[in-house]
C-alpha cells in the first residue's frame, strides 16, 4: 500500500495524517505535506498522526528528523500521534521518544 497524506488545519494546529508504508517512496509527499504544515499558522502545534501507518523504515526517521529540525527552527512544537505496534517499536529503537512528544 503507498503512502496516503493528508493535512488538516485546526486553528495555527496542523495535522498531518498518514496511512501505509511510510518509506523512502514517500519523501516527495511527506516533503510537501511537511511544507505546508510550517507554512500554516506560524505559533501552532504539528501533529504526526501514525494511526494507519503500517510499516517505516531508516529513510522515514530521516524524514521524521528534518521536520523536527525545521518545527524548532521555527518554535514550532512537533508531537507524534498514535504510534503502536511497529511504528512504535521502531521509534522506541531509535529512542524517538527522547526526541519527540510521542501521545
């Protein structure tokens, strides 16, 4: 299954919602999801919403950090949302929870 994202604005509060194999496939996606969550509301938190996230893999943490570099640059709060089973594991691996808001 490809990578499905979609960006819902709440207020300066950005979702970003994904669905399916979050891989390198799905950079250019994530890239421009990820552009238009920074461009919303400039104080607001982004969310990463991993409910339907199925499979990650390196390139994804990747991706996962250079949104994260970019939110701080511009105080912006970044959490991940509804990360379980290997989605979790994974980012407990890579002890993404010292790094990230994980709820």
């Amino acid at each position: 299954m490809t990578m499905q994202i979609t960006v819902h604005h709440n207020g300066n509060d950005v979702t970003i919602a994904m669905s399916g194999r979050f891989d390198f496939n799905a950079h250019r996606e994530f890239r421009n999801s990820s552009e238009d969550a920074l461009k919303a509301g400039a104080t607001g938190e982004i969310m990463v919403d991993m409910d339907k996230v199925e499979y990650l893999d390196s390139s994804a943490l990747g991706m996962l950090l250079l949104l994260r570099e970019k939110a701080n640059s511009s105080n912006r709060k970044l959490s991940l949302l509804n990360c379980k089973g290997i989605v979790q594991q994974v980012l407990e691996v890579a002890n993404f929870n010292k790094l990230f808001t994980i709820r």
